[in-house]
C-alpha cells in the first residue's frame, strides 16, 4: 500500500559495500522482506518510533561502492563462512536479489588514499568529487528514487589534523581545488559529494567526515539531516550503561581498564596505531564526560584474526565505596560485530530519510545513542541519549494527532 507523499524507493548508498557489516546489512534486509528473519535489534521497531511514518524496509534499494574488487555474493558468502550469522537457506533464497544489487556496487580504487599517503597518480580531489556525485546520481535516476541516504561503512582513516581551511565552506572548496589530499580525506570528500547532491549522510566510523564546520555549513545550506560519529555498538555501549550506575550510588571508579579483540576488515585495519587513534579516543572520553572526574581507563585493541567478526571485550572496573573499601567489576561482552551494527545502519537510514521528507536538516541530535562520539551532544549516558530519541519521536507523533505540517527544525 502506497503511502502518500513516498510513492519512490529510498537508496542507501553504502561506503564500504562489500564490508562485513554492509554485506549484513543487506542479507537482513532481504531476508526480513522474505519473512525469514524477525526484525530483533532493530530500534526503529520499538514503540513509539514504530509508529512513526517511517520507510518500510521493503522499500529499500541497496547500492553503493568499494575500493575492494570482489563479487557482492562472494562478500556475501565470506560472512557466512566466517561466522555463522545466517544460515545456508537464507542465502539461497536471496541470490537473485543478491545478483540484482550486484549492478548498483561500484568498485573504485582511486578512493583508497589518505592523508599520509596522498596518491596523486589517483585523480585529483576536483575529479573524484565529480565521479562521486556521478555515482550517486546515476544510482537515483536508475531506480527513480525520491531520496538517498549515503552511510559511511568504510574502515578507519589516520586521524585528520585540524585546519584553517575546515573552517569555511569557500576555504574547503578552495582546499579541493589545490587537490590537498594531505589535509582532506576521502570521508570528507563523501559527506561533500553527498551534501551536494542533497542526500542525507550516516558517519558509523570514527572518521572527520562531515564533522568540520564547513561541511555542516553545506549541510544546512542544501538542507540535508547528518549525523555521526562511531558506531555504538559493543563494549563501549555496555559503558555507557553501566558508567551511571556507579554515579548514581556514589560509588567511585578509580580504574576501567579494557582490552578488545577483533578479527574482521575493521580489527585488521585498527592493528595500524595511526588508524586506531581516532578510536580509541572516542572509547576513552566517555567515561570521564559521565562521571564527571578524571578515571584511569587504558583501553586496547587487539587484531585476532581467527575471532572474524565475533568481538570481544574484557573489562575490570575497580570501585571504590563505603569507608573507601575497593571492590571491583569484570565481564566479559562477546558480540558478532556486524550483527550488531547492521541494524543500527537500517534504523538510522529510516530515521534519517523521515527526518529529510519532513523538511528537517542539519545534525540529527536525537541519534546520539546509536554513537561513541555524537555529534554536538555532550550527554555521553545511553538511557539519556535515548529519551532523545523517544522524545524525538513522541514530538512528531503529536504533531501528526493534531493534524499539524510536521516541519520540525532537528534539536537536541
């Protein structure tokens, strides 16, 4: 049944397509449109959000891009080998749709650079600014689609070191046409091209991307919703949940310390210590932004190949209470990454092309439970974070009962 006002399809243009969480992503969003799968993780399925006019996931047209060279179903199957996280029949029953999606991927090697290592031989910024907008267009005229949201799925950069030339939309434009790959990384030039072609933009890594006040700038100016940064989605969420229960019992942390392992494209990626940096930061400040005092909390990250995409985290969390008596704290969170992040991705592009249909631009505040490093939100506590988004969605609810043109500005 058509819903008046979003008679099109919405694309979600995936950065990082052929990825682990990406490739997910998309055999859970076939495979619950089949009726195979339940919609379980899925925080867009939970009253009130669930009552919100909010794309339905059958209306999803999945493409996007790659520097890897490597067949979506080949992607596809990789995941299934290395963890087990959907069975054999659910890939049988989705290799047409599989084979359909696998014209929408672009494979593109000339966005593998970064700061360190610019590669001019690639194109200039100017050229690949061109051929992401073409992208992106091409893709929304093949399937007449109302509106875009573009998710960056794509592993981490060395962390970007600020500039004057972040500062103003005329001086980051000027940065493109000097081709300063060594102070513009490919996240910005994405969240750049998808600004401009007026789509809604998803930061799930720790990179800049649309985080500089130049690009919020072309955010508001085209009229789009963004948001990021840093999924939320593991270790870190489990912190940001229990951090207020020691607060709230006046229970001093004097230690949190933690030590993640990994084996997927992401583990592989964050064994560099320049691409891990960003990460590790976004892990570390939010203890310290909850509490309220400084907490000793080393964290490492650890490549462990034969863990695949199945992470895992322990924490020792020394407290001290009454009469200054030390005690402590340890679990052990064990999660397959991916199958925690996909649908926090399917959520937010749902979020993100209601926010856009209903004239909304600018950061999405009201997502910032979904991330390690949200963006303009200095609340770092889940459940507070949260009531965000109920409130977000309770606002709209509202407005709808009393008949009113839902044309809400995006707050915090």
């Amino acid at each position: 049944m058509a819903i008046p006002g979003r008679q099109q399809q919405t694309g979600i243009w995936i950065l990082g397509a052929l990825g682990d969480i990406a490739s997910t992503l998309t055999v859970g969003t076939l495979a619950i449109g089949k009726g195979l799968a339940s919609r379980a993780g899925l925080v867009s399925e939970l009253s009130p959000m669930s009552e919100l006019d909010l794309v339905p996931l059958d209306s999803l047209v999945i493409g996007g891009q790659d520097i890897r060279h490597q067949r979506l179903i080949e992607a596809v199957e990789g995941v299934y080998r290395r963890s087990r996280t959907f069975t054999h029949e659910i890939l049988e029953a989705i290799r047409e749709e599989l084979a359909k999606i696998e014209d929408d991927i672009v494979r593109d090697e000339a966005f593998a650079w970064s700061t360190r290592e610019p590669r001019p031989e690639a194109g200039s910024l100017q050229d690949l600014v061109v051929r992401q907008r073409e992208m992106l267009r091409a893709f929304k005229k093949r399937h007449s689609l109302r509106h875009v949201v573009v998710v960056n799925l794509t592993s981490a950069e060395p962390q970007t070191a600020d500039n004057e030339g972040f500062r103003s939309l005329a001086q980051f434009v000027r940065l493109i046409t000097e081709n300063r790959k060594d102070l513009i990384p490919p996240s910005m030039i994405y969240a750049y091209a998808a600004f401009m072609e007026g789509c809604s933009h998803i930061n799930f890594t720790p990179n800049v991307a649309a985080s500089i006040p130049a690009l919020q700038a072309l955010a508001e100016q085209q009229g789009v919703p963004h948001y990021g940064n840093d999924g939320k989605t593991g270790e870190t969420l489990v912190k940001t949940a229990l951090a207020p229960l020691f607060a709230h019992r006046h229970l001093r942390i004097m230690s949190w310390e933690g030590f993640n392992m990994l084996g997927n494209g992401d583990g592989k990626t964050l064994d560099n210590p320049a691409n891990k940096a960003a990460k590790l930061q976004n892990k570390a400040q939010v203890l310290d932004d909850i509490l309220g005092y400084p907490v000793h909390s080393d964290i490492a990250i650890n490549y462990v190949p034969s863990l695949g995409d199945w992470k895992t985290a322990w924490d020792l969390v020394h407290f001290q209470g009454f009469l200054d008596v030390p005690m402590s704290l340890q679990f052990t969170w064990q999660g397959c990454d991916s199958i925690l992040a996909a649908p926090l991705v399917l959520d937010m592009v749902r979020f993100s092309e209601f926010a856009a249909r209903h004239g909304e631009s600018g950061p999405m505040h009201h997502l910032a439970s979904y991330f390690k490093n949200p963006m303009e939100v200095e609340e770092m506590a889940f459940f507070p974070q949260f009531e965000q988004l109920l409130s977000y969605a309770q606002q709209h609810l509202a407005t709808a009962r009393e008949g009113k043109d839902s044309t809400l500005q995006v707050t915090g």
